[in-house]
C-alpha cells in the first residue's frame, strides 16, 4: 500500500477544502503499476521549518502564498529540497506576473493589445534615485504614448489583479490624473479592445473550462452560465492560448482572461496564482473545479509525475519564428507542445481507467445534504443575515441547473 498525503495551503476559505476533503474519499483505492494507493489530504500548518526538514506531503495546493511569505518560503524550499509537486511553484509566478505573461504572448504572436509601460509617477523610495534619475531617466511625452494608443485607453498595473488601480482614461485630463494618482505602482498604458465577450479560462493541469464573464457585475453574477456563448474558432483559441501560457510557465492551477470579438481572441490577463475557487462565484462550475482538482493531484501522485522547473521556452520562439506558419498553425503547434506538458492524452485515459466513478460520485453528493450543508455554510460566511435567503436560493438553483445538466454524467470541461 502506498499513502499519498496531499497538502492543502489555504486562507479563510472552507467551502472548496471541505469540497476538495469530500471529494478525495470517494477516490481509490487505486490499482496502478502494481501497487495499490491510497489518498488523503491534510490542512497544512504554518511553523517554524528547517531547510533540512523532511516535507510529510508530496503534493501542495496553495491558496495562500500569494499574500503570506513564510508559507510561500517554505514551499519554495519544498520544491528544491524535497521535490514537493506544487500547485503552483511560487517561483514562476513570484517573478512572471501579469507583465511578463504579455511579453511571453507577444513574443509567441498572440494578439495581447497594444501595451506600453511607462516610468514611476513617483520617485522610488532609495537615496540613490536622484543621481540616477538625473543622469539616466528619459524624460518621455506622456501625451503623445497616450495619443499613439488611441483614447480611450486603460492604465493599469504591471502586476494588476483585483481591479487596483484599473483606469479607463478617455482623453488626457484622465490621463494625467490616472498617472498622479499611480504614485509608486508601475503602470501599463494599454489600447482598449472593443469586446463582445469576456472569456475567463479556468485551467486545472490539462482541464480547461471557458466562462463566459461578466467583469461589471457583483461576484455572485460574475459568471454566467452560459454554453456555447463563443464562435467555434473563438472557443478552441481561448482554450489553446490559456493551456499554452499555463505549460509556458508551469502553471497548473490558473485562471485567465480574454476579451473576444467575432473569431478575435485578445489575452489581458494570464497570471492569477491559483485563482478563486469559492462556490459563490463559481457555483455551477464549482462540483466541476473540485473534480479536476481530485482528479489532476491523483493523476500526478499516483503515476509519480514529476514537478518541473525548465521552462525550455526556445522550443516555443522555434514555432514562433517559423515563417512558413500561419497563427492558427502555430497555435496549434504550441497546443501540441502544452498537451505534452500536461501529458493530456494519458491523463484522460489513465482517469478513465482509475477514476472513472468520480464523475457519478459526485453528481451523487452535489445533490445531497452533506452538499447543500457546505452551500449555506458558506452563505452563512459570505453574506449578511438579512440576504442568506435570497443568496442560499440564488445558489440552490444554480446547483440544481448542474444537476438537471449533468444527470448522465458530471460536465467536462472544453478539450
Ligand atoms: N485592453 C482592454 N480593453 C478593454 N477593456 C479592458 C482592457 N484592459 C482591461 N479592461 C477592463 O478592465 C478590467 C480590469 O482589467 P484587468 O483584468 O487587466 O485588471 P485586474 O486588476 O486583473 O482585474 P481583475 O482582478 O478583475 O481581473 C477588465 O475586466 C476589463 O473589463
Ligand atoms: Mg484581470
């Protein structure tokens, strides 16, 4: 028998642990190169460690380092000490944020807007900035990068994430203003892009599921359930550009956005560290991201797949720079290197084999009460007392809808 400990990092959040715990007991055990195993999972702590410290948990989620850095310390010595598979390592996402997931796009020619980043509003904070500013800073024509961009435009920052700082800037009295008020955050200028859709991809190892999002709306809206909501060209792009970026950069828990116009598919937004998974802003996608979730830790536990840390990025600028290529060809050819990565093929038939009741076991519990007992805790948590009822129903129906959808079997993601 072998045990699999996976550790869960986490924050406030209980509603998707609890889910997740649920989940991984209707797992295995599992029958795999002549062993069996078996899986559990346990909430990680947070304490002093010794470098040399032997890890208990071969696999971590992580929903916290992203803000608190002696866990995010602490896995960045798991993965180089222990060989801890983690989702995600903190050392792509620590230093490629959403910045750099523009450069990676741009260089692989995907359509990222047009995008300039300008210099502090504000002097850093260092002894040595006015000798250097004096001598070495350009002055620039805020103005006219503004103009060449067209308005309107939005500045926003280098590393963004929860609207901070998130401007829509109409004509140069917002532009100043926007960049006075930027203080010490680095901003982009970055050319708008009239949207139909605002895709948000939600990627979980190889699994991807689409969302059709709706950023003005209060969370609990934010996702719409809708199907199909995007042309077919469109649909494949925003499944292919997000898989791509996420194998890029070793990212396997993400979320990530485009605006999409006609067959057009613009990325805004592709570095979002293991993203929200709550039940209310998720809700009928919610049984699905926890089911990839069991799923994928299985699949890398079990079969022993191995953590990696080289990003290899020429075979990607091989593509790239091949001039016979169309973008859809090279796409496609950047998909097929991600399917590599994720090793999607296997994955699919290897859960086929071994995990093939999950997706009923599921359907089972999501209609139960130990189900619905997680839903109006978390309302309970979220909301206040005078807007449990109306929230609880809102939740309730959308659960159900998943039920009545998914009565044969639990919704896959796109492919
Ligand atoms: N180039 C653009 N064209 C049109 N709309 C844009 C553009 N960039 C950003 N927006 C709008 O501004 C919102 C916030 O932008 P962005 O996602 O880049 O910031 P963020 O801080 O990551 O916000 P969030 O956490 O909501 O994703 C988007 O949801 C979109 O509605
Ligand atoms: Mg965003």
């Amino acid at each position: 028998m072998t045990d699999h400990l996976i550790g869960l990092l986490l924050g406030a959040e209980e509603d998707w642990p609890q889910a997740f715990e649920a989940t991984l007991r209707m797992v295995g055990p599992i029958h795999h190169g002549g062993e069996v195993h078996r899986l559990t999972s346990e909430r990680l702590t947070i304490e002093p460690f010794r470098l040399t410290d032997p890890v208990r948990t071969p696999l971590v989620i992580d929903r916290l380092a992203y803000w608190y850095y002696h866990p995010r310390e602490w896995l960045k010595k798991a993965a180089l000490v222990n060989g801890t598979y983690l989702l995600n390592s903190p050392f792509t996402f620590q230093s490629m944020e959403k910045h750099s997931a523009y450069c990676a796009m741009v260089r692989l020619g995907l359509k990222v807007p047009e995008t300039t980043l300008v210099p502090y509003k504000n002097p850093v904070d260092n002894v040595r900035w006015a000798y250097t500013a004096e001598r070495y800073n350009q002055p620039f024509d805020l103005d006219r990068l503004a103009a060449d961009l067209g308005y309107p435009l939005y500045m926003k920052p280098f590393d963004g994430g929860g609207w901070r700082g998130v401007s829509r800037v109409n004509d140069p009295a917002d532009l100043h203003r926007a960049y006075d008020e930027s203080g010490e955050m680095l901003m982009h200028l970055q050319a708008t892009i009239d949207y139909e859709h605002f895709a948000r991809a939600l990627s979980i190892g190889p699994e991807t599921m689409v969302m059709d999002f709706r950023p003005d709306q209060p969370m609990h809206n934010r996702y719409a359930v809708s199907h199909d909501f995007l042309s077919a060209s469109a649909g494949w792009q925003a499944v292919a550009i997000s898989r791509v970026v996420n194998a890029f950069f070793s990212w396997e828990f993400n979320s990530a956005e485009m605006l999409v116009s006609g067959d057009e598919v613009y990325p805004i937004d592709y570095a979002n560290a293991c993203p929200d998974v709550a039940i209310t802003s998720l809700h009928y996608y919610f049984p699905w991201a926890i089911t990839a979730l069991v799923r994928w830790s299985t699949y890398c536990l079990v079969t022993g797949r191995r953590p990696n840390l080289d990003l290899r990025t020429n075979r990607y600028f091989a593509i790239a720079d091949n001039p016979d290529m169309s973008y859809e060809d090279k796409l496609a050819a950047y998909l097929g290197l991600a399917d590599e990565y994720f090793e999607s093929d296997r994955y699919w038939e290897w859960c086929g084999t071994h995990l093939g009741h999950l997706e009923e076991q599921v359907y089972e519990w999501v209609g139960s009460d130990a189900f619905d007992r997680i839903l109006r805790e978390t309302v309970a948590a979220t909301y206040p007392p005078h807007e449990h009822d109306q929230f609880l129903a809102h939740f309730r129906g959308l659960i159900q809808l998943w039920l009545d959808d998914n009565g044969s079997r639990a919704g896959r993601p796109a492919s």
